[in-house]
C-alpha cells in the first residue's frame, strides 16, 4: 500500500456555523471510513442537539443503493 491509497475518503469541512456537519466524500468509502464518519457525526451530536448535514460527494462513480439503509 503506497501513502496515497491511505488518505480517508471521508474529510471534515470547516463551516462558519457550529451546528453544521459538512463533509467531503473522495472516491470510494472503506469500513473504515464509515466507522470514522460514525465517530464524528457522535461528537456532533454530544455538543448540539441538533444538527445540519451537508455532504459534498466528488469522484464517486457508482452507488450501491442495495446496501443503503431504508431507514437513512
């Protein structure tokens, strides 16, 4: 594995707004990464009850709908 294949596919956006969650989606997403977006959106939600989503999504090819959640 070269450093390259190691960067997350899932980064953290700064905002100017306390109660809003943005991320950037590169590429593919491992379990890893999903786990580490798990981890992130908890301490967001431990500091404001209530939150925004943004979700900006780049170089994604496809989406396996099948395996997306009813529920989301």
């Amino acid at each position: 594995m070269n450093f390259l294949e190691a960067v997350p596919a899932i980064r953290r956006i700064d905002t100017n707004r306390d109660a809003l969650f943005a991320i950037d989606v590169v590429g593919d997403v491992s379990p890893a990464d999903a786990e580490n977006l798990f981890g992130l959106l908890q301490a967001a939600y431990a500091l404001h009850p209530r939150i925004d989503v943004l979700v900006r999504l780049t170089d994604e090819e496809s989406v396996d709908w099948a395996n997306i959640s009813e529920n989301t």
